[in-house]
C-alpha cells in the first residue's frame, strides 16, 4: 500500500477518530477510485470535515489505516501530501497579504516550480485581476476561490474540497462545479465533501454518505438513486390487528401505522410477490383493502430523512 | 445497497516521486524568504519595532539638538557617555527586547490563529521545518532594526559629544595627562580652589563671588592669611593630582570596544527575546497573551530577581533570563533596570553560568515551541 502506484487515490480501512466519548470518525472503509469526482456527503456534524482533516494528517487516526495516492499516511505523509490539494472548512489566509504574497508563501513550502504555477492557478479560478489586493478585502467567494487556487499549485493528483461552493453566488458554483470537472477530466480525482445532495449529484460520479462518523453507503451516483427503499402504503379497515398481523408473518420490513394508514418499509429490491403476500394475508383475516400503493423512496428523499434530524444528540 | 465504489474506471495513473526533500526538518530557502516577507508586511508591528529601535534615539537626537542650539547654556551638548548608554542600556536593550519578543510571538502564532497554518501543513512540509524558517525570517528584522538603532545611537552620542568634563560651573579639557591636569590647574587656580573638589582646607585670598557658590568648595574661614599666587598654584597643582583618578575615569565617549560589546550584548538580548517569544507564541497559540508574558518577565520579573536578597531561591534568581543577560553586560555601563532604592544587592553568577542559563533558555523555548506545532491538531 505505499508504492504510489496503487489504483486507488484514497483508501481507508477501520478509519477511527474519537473526541472524548465522542466518535467522530467510527470505522470509516473507503475506496475512491482516482481519475473520478467524488461526492462526501452528509449532514452537518456527520463528520465529513474530521475524516478529511485526518486523511491530511491535520489530526491523528485513533485507529484504523489510510493511504492517500497509494502512500501510506502517517508513515509517508510527505510523500503522499506532495500530490495533494486540499480545502479545509473555510479557508483563510494572511489577511495583510495579496493573494499572490500568500500563495507564495505556500508555494515556498512546496517543490520550487509550485511558484511558477501561481499565476495559472490564480486566473484558473478568476481571481487573477485581484491577485494583488489584500486578502482582508477578498470576499468569501473570492476567498474559497483562493483557497482552490492554493491546491492547484502543488499540481495536485488528488484534491479534497470541503464544501467548496460556501459563499460562491449561483454563477460561480457553476464555474466551481466546471472545473471540478474539467479537473476530473485531466485525470486528477476530486474528493467534494458537502450536506447538498444537489450539489454532489451534478458534480460527482460517486459518493459515500456519511451519518454519526460512518459510512453507511457507498457507490457510484446512479446506483444509489436506483436503490431507495420502497414503502407499501396500505389504506385498510382495521390498521391495528393489521400490523400485528404482518408483524407476526415476517415479510422482511418495518411496520408503522399512520391514522387509518400502513407504511410498510421494504428493501429495494422487493419482489411484487411480497406485495400480493401482504394483500392476501390481510383479506384472509377480513380486513379490508382500500389502498394498496407501492411508493419507491428516492435517495434524496432519503437523505432529507436523515438531515432533517439536525439538534439531535449525537 | 451494494458498495461498487469502482464504478468509475481506475486509472491508476502513478503518483511521481517528489523531487524535493518535504520531510527534511530544514527549512528552504524561499521558505525563509517568503515568512520574511509575512512578517515584514505587518505594517502596525514594524511601525512599532522601527520607533523603538530607530524613531526614539532620533527623536531624543532632535529635542536635545535643538534645545542645545537654542540655549546652549542651559542645554549642554547632547551626546557623549551618557547619552550614549541612557539610549542603548535604557531604551534598546529594554524595549528592544519588548519588540523582539512581541515579534517572535507573531511569527509563532499569527499562522495558526490566521488560519494558514492548516494550508501549509496540507503541503506535506515538515512541521518542524516550518517552524524553523520563522528563526532567521524573524532575526533578519531584529538584528538590522537593533544594528540600525545602536549605531544612530552611537553617532549621535559621539557627534555631538563634549569636549570637556564638567566639574560644578567648571570645564576642564578632556585628555589631560596627571601632568597636564596639574599645569591646567596651576594656570586655572582660581577655578580649582572655589570649585573643583579636594580634601584640603580652602585657602584663603581668592576672590570665588565670580563663581556663584556653585563649586564644591565652602569659603574659606574668616582671617585666614591669604596665600601668594605661587602657593595658589601649588595649591591647584595638589588639587589636580588628587583630582585625577576621578577625571581619568571619566568619558567624554564609549570607547569604540565599549561600543561594539554594548552592540553585541544588546543584539544577543534580542535574539533571546525573539527566539523565546517565538517559542512562547507557538506554544500557546495566540500572541497576546505570550507578549505579555514577555513583558512581564523583563520589566517586572528581572529587576526583582536581580535585586532581592532570598538565600533560598538565590539559585532561582540565577535563572532568570534578564539576570544571566546582566551578568554579560560589559563593563562600564550600569543596569537598564534594578537600579537605586537603597539596596546595593545584585545577584551574581559566574559567566559559565549565565551562558548556560541563556543557551537553556533559548534551547528550552525553542523545544517546546517546535514541539507543540508538530504535535497540534491543524
């Protein structure tokens, strides 16, 4: 796993961060392919922004394993870094300085012809015209806009961006999506941490989301919208001794009543079968059917679910 | 929901080999150069650093120029010793290193607290590294601002030295040989009996209302037999040979050697106080508070320490900075702090000592400074 060469631009296995009590980071497993964009998802405080800082080497693993360009980090972390670009929460600069002056100084700390690819960086991003002025005058938009700028100039394999439409307007998240793009197309893998499944899924190939610290799925944009869950909505005469009914029958789903209604969550892949079974098992104990409805729950609808629950402990 | 994170193609394309040496804890040079600039650019702290350093030993230079030109009576010629050493001892050692520290703290906080640190750490540099380059970014400020200082300090002070010792009212020429100083008192005898100061009863017959009772010397009692003119001068003559160990003592400058060692003696200063202020700042992450402390330690700690008499902390007192810094101070120019209040105690140390106590200070600092940034979270 430390050759450099390995096909994966990220892999981690049993990735573990604790705060206190607190597991930030619980037993996260990642392959991201390179030469792909792809999507972190998850909500506010799911951990996002702690696994990246700990792929970086920004803070210490607990436990667990993870290479980044096929280095393994901590042991190679200089190697590793040397082809890596990476915004951070918001990124901020030396406000007394340029633009240009701060990029130097990063540049400094990088190979020397990291300071000939400023100015390229610099007007890749737009900010070119304004890479004099001082930094406490950027705007927050022009400010993530140096911050991708700051990643490009180590001509980065792998760049991490944590959410890096903060602060763009409409028109410059759709550049910033662009060129995420076009980075992609030049070979190089983009990892796009964000609680916007919007944004994820115009930009990314694939995605993992992310709840309480862990992975809890993984996979390319198409399969996991193709996937959703499938919820049969039954309208019947006696919803009690129904549910105590299905319950008893073990048709491989959850069971919840809503007024004179059944919500009945199934895997995705539920055959019509199941369907016809649960129908056939209520009009044999004479309970009524008015509605029989299957309705597929789709990935965002999902995802709406779980970001909805934002305040809960955690 | 299966996990088909390969998806997307693979193209394993191999990451290249770095050319350059990212782990090595030495820092490049565009690294210094690029910090150097960082700091260099902080217009409030450099305005500050300049008027310590700089902008009071001119202003003083100018007020007491002027005040000279104006009423030259009044106003002596503004340079010479101890303009020299009030300048240098009392205002650039003391706030020189109040600046330095305040300089040093910047340099080993404003990245974290400025949110850079987290970019530079992403570039897979050596942590120590990083911290290393802000040592000589930050010395190329302190040490020419300090040079720049002293030697405007120096000038000044020799430029406009004077060029006689005053004794009372009285002026005597400097350089003066014993024998010298004995011709000039017999030829100057009056101004030797009614003002400059000796042991022997004051003659009689010589007429010192021209000098004002400004001299050392009280009238001499009444119906003495007034002396000839020749055994004025005999007088004047014993006067001076009394006189001399006092006048040879004096300086009318710092020798050229007292100059250079003051010079060095105040640049290691600053250097201490920046390189522990670095040190301090990155520590404790913010720079405030580490100014501070800084502060704390040189005008309030170090007077203390070298001035109190504690047989049981006698040992402790040797450690403090300012105290082994004293201990190094060339001789002939007095503390910048410590001074007065009817206590002649000091607290002394041998040079072994005192070099020791600031090589631990500088080596204890650094250590701790490096250590909290490779081991923080960024």
């Amino acid at each position: 796993m430390s050759t450099g060469t390995s096909e994966w631009a990220i892999e981690t296995h049993g990735l573990t961060k604790k705060f206190g009590n607190n597991v930030a980071v619980d037993r996260v497993d990642l392959l991201i392919p390179r030469g792909t964009a792809f999507g972190y998802l998850g909500p506010n405080g799911a951990g996002k922004t702690t696994l990246i800082r700990t792929l970086l080497g920004l803070t210490r693993a607990d436990a667990g394993t993870m290479s980044l360009l096929g280095y393994d980090v901590p042991k190679h972390r200089d190697r590793a870094l040397a082809r890596v670009g990476a915004i951070v929460d918001e990124p901020r600069f030396h406000g007394h300085l340029s633009g240009r002056q701060n990029l130097q100084i990063l540049a400094a700390a990088r190979e020397p012809a990291a300071r000939g690819r400023i100015d390229a960086a610099l007007e890749r991003v737009g900010i070119l015209q304004r890479a004099n002025d001082r930094v406490s005058k950027y705007s927050m938009g022009m400010r993530q806009r140096l911050g991708v700028a700051a990643c490009l100039i180590g001509d980065p394999q792998l760049l991490i961006l944590d959410e890096p439409m903060n602060g763009l307007d409409p028109a410059g998240m759709h550049e910033m999506r662009d060129m995420i793009r076009a980075l992609v197309d030049e070979g190089r893998t983009v990892v796009l941490s964000s609680h916007l499944l919007d944004e994820v899924q115009r930009t990314c190939d694939a995605l993992a989301i992310v709840d309480h610290g862990r992975v809890i799925q993984q996979g390319s944009i198409d399969t996991l919208l193709a996937g959703g869950s499938v919820v049969l909505k039954v309208e019947c005469s006696d919803p009690s001794q129904a549910v105590t009914l299905l319950t008893q029958q073990s048709i491989g789903g959850t069971v919840t009543v809503a007024g004179d209604e059944l919500a009945i969550t199934l895997p995705p892949e539920t055959s019509r079968d199941v369907f016809a079974e649960i129908a056939r098992v209520l009009t044999a104990h004479n309970i009524a059917i008015y509605r029989l409805e299957p309705v597929k729950t789709s990935l965002e609808a999902w995802f709406l679910q779980v970001t909805s629950r934002l305040g809960d402990p955690q | 929901m299966s996990l088909t994170t390969d998806a997307v193609p693979a193209p394993a394309r191999p990451a290249p080999a770095p050319t350059d040496h990212r782990g090595s804890p030495i820092p490049t040079w565009s690294m210094i150069t690029t910090r150097f600039m960082e700091l260099r650019r902080r217009r409030g702290l450099m305005i500050a650093m300049i008027f310590v350093t700089i902008g009071i030993p001119v202003i003083y230079a100018v007020i007491a120029t002027t005040l000279h030109i104006v009423d030259p009576k009044t106003y002596g010629p503004p340079g010479g010793f101890n303009t020299f050493q009030g300048l240098s001892v009392g205002v650039l050692y003391l706030f020189g290193f109040v600046v330095a520290a305040a300089l040093g703290a910047t340099a080993g906080s404003v990245d974290l607290s400025e949110g850079m640190f987290r970019h530079l750490v992403i570039t897979g540099r050596s942590r120590l590294a990083l911290y290393i380059a802000r040592i000589p970014a930050g010395l190329g400020i302190v040490v020419p601002l300090v040079a720049i200082g002293f030697t405007t300090i120096c000038v000044f002070s020799v430029a406009t030295a004077p060029t006689t010792f005053k004794y009372g009212p009285a002026s005597i020429p400097a350089g003066l040989s014993s024998t010298q100083l004995q011709q000039w008192a017999a030829d100057n005898y009056q101004t030797v009996v009614c003002v400059l100061p000796y042991s022997q009863p004051t003659p009689a017959g010589v007429d010192c209302r021209a000098y004002g009772g400004g001299g050392f010397n009280q009238p001499s009692a009444p119906g003495a037999k007034p002396l000839t003119e020749a055994q004025l001068q005999a007088f004047a003559r014993t006067a001076a040979v009394e006189l001399y160990p006092d006048y040879s003592s004096r300086h009318l400058n710092a020798s050229a050697s007292l100059m250079v060692k003051t010079g060095l003696w105040i640049e290691l200063e600053a250097i201490a106080a920046f390189v522990i202020g670095l040190g301090l700042g990155s520590l404790l992450g913010q720079r405030t508070i580490a100014v501070i402390l800084m502060i704390i330690l040189e005008i309030i700690i170090t007077p203390l320490a070298s001035r109190a008499h504690i047989p049981h902390l006698i040992n402790v007192q040797r450690g403090i900075l300012g105290v082994a810094m004293s201990r190094l101070r060339p001789n002939g120019i007095t503390a910048a702090l410590g001074g007065g209040g009817g206590n002649d105690f000091h607290v002394t140390e041998s040079l072994g000592v005192a070099i020791a106590v600031i090589a631990a200070w500088l080596i204890v600092w650094s250590a701790l400074g490096a250590w909290r940034m490779m081991k923080r979270d960024a």
